[in-house]
C-alpha cells in the first residue's frame, strides 16, 4: 500500500481497536460514536467517515483478521497439501500485520468477561454475521484456486464454511477454558480434528490430543 493507503488502514485499525476496549470496560449500550472518535484521536465526522456505526467498527478488527487468513492461502506454497496449507494461513492471523497493531490487554480475568459480553450483544449480531458471510466467501474463493475447482462448486464453499466454524469454537472454547488455552495450541487441534475427519474423541485408552495451557 501507498503512504496515504497505509494512514488509512491504520485509522481504521485504530478506531475499531477503541471500539473493542471500550465496549469490553463499559459495555455495549454505554459507548458513544464520539467516545470511540476520541479514544482514537480523531473526529466524529472522521469516525463516520469509516464505518456507519459502532457495531460495524467492533467487528471490523475481527474482519481483517479473517480476510487475511484468505490472503494467507493465496500465498501459501502450490505444492502444500490443502489443510496444511489452510491451518499455517489461520495461525498467520495470529500474527498482527502492518494495519493491525497489536495493543495490550488487561489480564484475563479482568477482559475475559467483557469479551463475552460484548460477543452476546444482540445488537452486534446482525454486523457479526455480515462480517463472517464477507470473509467466508473471501477464503471460499481461495480454496478454489487452490484446488483448481470453481469459485461457485459446494466444495470450496463446504471447506470455507467449515474453517470459519472451526475458528469460532476454537474462540469461544478460549474464553470460556480453565485454566487457559492458547489460540495457537486450539486453532491447530481443532483444525486437525476437521482434517483427520473428526474421529471419535479420546477414550481412557487412548491420551488425549487436548493442547496443554497456555
């Protein structure tokens, strides 16, 4: 990206960042678009200017993040075998890019909850969904060109879809697991189990594929 492209991406990033840590310390209903515009240190207008609401803003980080994982694909080595491929271009999400700062957070007793919170909130639903439906169909297309199939056929589509659910149990499962599990340990077990064919769970005779906490 250009100067001018790079400034904007990081505005967007920085307003959808003080969207998120507002509405996990305040909640939903106790954030203000100037609230947000200030935190970010820019204007209302500017705020408009980008998304059309606050909800929109919460899940623009999460957007990114998912567009990426389909970049990601588009990059990965011809010759990898698929699900490699697609579990080294999730985990690559992990990692902040350029536009997508990473920002401290509290501990996680204290940010957990509000994630949750602000995750439940009906009013953020509709906006999730339309973020999940862009993305899904980012990395649907992805998957095709990587397995030489059309972008319309059910197999790119299935794979898509089935990435994205796997991705959001692998995070609800983080924020509600105790003690602790790191994204990375349950983005890899989650995504093998779905390549694997998701074979029964472990038994007694059989040890446990559960990642160790983080």
């Amino acid at each position: 990206m250009g100067l001018r492209e790079r400034k904007k991406a990081a505005t967007r990033a920085a307003l959808s960042w003080a969207a998120i840590r507002l509405t996990v310390e305040r909640g939903f209903d106790n954030v203000k678009v100037e609230d947000i515009a200030a935190a970010a240190g820019v204007s209302p207008r500017t705020f408009n200017n980008y998304f059309a609401g606050k909800g929109e803003a919460i899940v623009s980080r999460h957007l990114d993040r998912l567009r990426r994982v389909a970049d990601e694909l588009h990059a990965r080595p011809a010759d990898e075998p698929l699900w490699t491929a697609i579990t080294e271009a999730v985990l690559a999400q992990l990692e902040p890019g350029p536009e997508l700062v990473a920002h401290p957070v509290p501990d996680r007793d204290a940010w957990i909850p509000g994630v949750r919170a602000m995750l439940a909130e009906p009013a953020l639903q509709g906006d999730m969904l339309r973020a999940a439906a862009t993305a899904e169909a980012e990395f649907a297309v992805a998957v095709a060109e990587r397995t030489g199939t059309d972008p319309d056929d059910l197999y790119p589509h299935l794979v898509a879809a089935v990435v994205m659910a796997a991705a959001n149990v692998a995070q609800s499962h983080h924020l509600r697991a105790g003690p602790p599990v790191s994204m990375r340990h349950l983005l890899t077990e989650t995504l093998a189990l779905v390549a694997a064919g998701l074979p029964p769970p472990a038994t007694d005779d059989r040890p446990s594929t559960t990642p160790p906490p983080a």
